[in-house]
C-alpha cells in the first residue's frame, strides 16, 4: 500500500510562506521575483535584502529538525531587520511589528505557529541604517492535518 501522506515542506517553501506572512503587514511588501518597485517603503527578501530601498527584512532558514517517528518538523529562522538612515530605533520597531504579526500565525500557509526565541543588535551599516537579527522557532503543520 502506498504511503499517502503529504511530503512536509522543504525550505525553499518554508521561507517563502514567511516571507508571505510578513507581506501580510501593512505597507511591507514581498514578491517572489523580488523586483522593487518605486513606491516600496520596505521590502522583504528572501535570504539576503539588496542595499535598496532602506528599510528591508531578510528572512532566512539556518537550522531545524524533523521527527520521523511523529512527522513533526520545525525550522529556525532569522529575520534580518534594517531601518531607515539616521533612525537609530528603526530596526526595532520592524522587529515590533513583524512580532506583533507572526504571534498570532496559527495553521497558515503550512506554519502551525511562529515564536520568537532571541534577538540581537546588529552592526549599523555603512549608510548608517540600524540593524537587528530575531530568531524564531517555526513549527511546520503536520503532513496529515491536510488529510481531512
């Protein structure tokens, strides 16, 4: 008998269904194809931002796990935040929100939910944008609660 349960997502999904969440918040936006359009405030890359516009999130995968035994898999992710020039709490308050946001992601986009587990200051960058790192523990939706 074949095995019919759905394969869990792979990384490339997983960071892109986080990247959708995140674009999800007013004014921040995220293309796959991650073409910038003129009246982008902020945008939001997979991996690694561009050095425009300003004000950016990068998200990126770094470590994870999955149970064989129980299907149960999660992610660690890192959200890269960077505001606008001489705002020296800009990362932070991105940070504020995206937190706001992704506390309340319960079973979409295969994300059975996100929590926060550190953040740090990151170095201000060389057009004197602040920047900070937070940490996540995304817990990926079992490969059978889509079977109903």
């Amino acid at each position: 008998m074949a095995d019919l349960t759905p394969a869990p997502m792979d990384d490339a999904e997983v960071t892109l269904a986080i990247c959708e969440l995140l674009g999800e918040i007013d004014g921040w936006t995220f293309t796959p194809d991650e073409v910038i359009t003129a009246e982008a405030d902020l945008i939001i890359f997979a991996e690694t931002a561009d050095d425009r516009p300003d004000r950016a999130v990068a998200v990126r995968l770094y470590d994870g796990g999955d149970d064989p035994e129980t299907g149960l898999a999660y992610r660690m992710v890192q959200l890269k935040f960077r505001g606008a020039p001489h705002d020296l709490l800009g990362a932070n308050r991105l940070a504020g929100i995206a937190f706001e946001h992704l506390r309340t992601v319960a079973s979409r986009r295969g994300i059975a939910w996100l929590r926060r587990t550190s953040f740090a200051p990151a170095k201000t960058d060389g057009n004197h944008r602040a920047q900070r790192t937070d940490n996540y523990r995304s817990t990926l939706e079992h490969p059978e609660a889509s079977l109903t």
